[in-house]
C-alpha cells in the first residue's frame, strides 16, 4: 500500500529548536526538505504497520480472555444474559482507550549519519536543496 513511498523515498526535514524555527520565520525563510531518503520512508513505513498492529492487540486478546474467565464466576453462570452486555462494555473500554493512544503525537529522529548514507554528504548541508 505504501510501496511508492518506499520506492520514491520521503522528505527529511531538519530538526530545529524553537529559537531556529522563530528565527527562520521572522527571516521569512521556509524550512526545507534535506532530500528524499528511501531510508526514512522504510522506517516510517515498518513503525506505522507495527503500532497498528499493537494498538489492535489488546482490544482483540483482553476482552476474551477476561470474559473466559468471568464466564467462570458464580454470578455469570447465575446470570447468563450479562455476557453480551459485559462483553460490549469490555470492548468499548479498551476503544476508548485505544482511541486515546492512537491520537497522541510520536515524533521520530532518525541519525543523520546514517541518511548521510542515503542522502550523500551533499544533502545534508545546512541549505536545503529542492
């Protein structure tokens, strides 16, 4: 699915501090791209697959695995209607939960040594190149 980004690689963008940024803005300069890196690409491309698969987990095995053992329980065998509704509580539970970790900001660095490899010394100069 995200083969052409893999293939084209995707822009690098320095990593400013904030007095950088501020002084970039009020020169009316644009941070630019360093270049493409099939590198970085691979690597955002391989986080994404993997955070979406963990995020996923714990919606997928806790619930059931709870449930089997609240079917255990006096009070569900005395009350087998609770499963449905137990169930769907559980897993509204860990959705919201889960909705709440998807939405939080992760940033990535990745060593600028090793782009340089990918980039070539030329790229990773102070002046953007377009």
């Amino acid at each position: 699915m995200r083969g052409e980004e893999i293939r084209q690689g995707i822009d690098v963008f320095p990593v400013l501090s904030e007095e950088e940024k501020s002084q970039k803005e009020k020169d009316g300069g644009e941070v630019g791209s360093l270049g493409k890196s099939k590198k970085a690409a691979t690597l955002a491309v391989g986080e994404t697959a993997l955070s979406r698969v963990l995020n996923a987990t714990p919606i997928m095995v806790l619930p059931p695995l709870i449930l089997v053992r609240l079917q255990q329980t006096e009070w569900m065998r005395r009350k087998p209607r609770m499963t449905l509704p137990v169930n769907l509580g559980m897993n509204h539970d860990h959705s919201v939960h889960n909705y709440t970790l998807l939405n939080t900001p992760i940033r990535s660095n990745i060593d600028h040594l090793d782009l340089r490899t990918t980039l070539g010394p030329s790229s990773l100069s102070s002046t953007p190149s377009r």
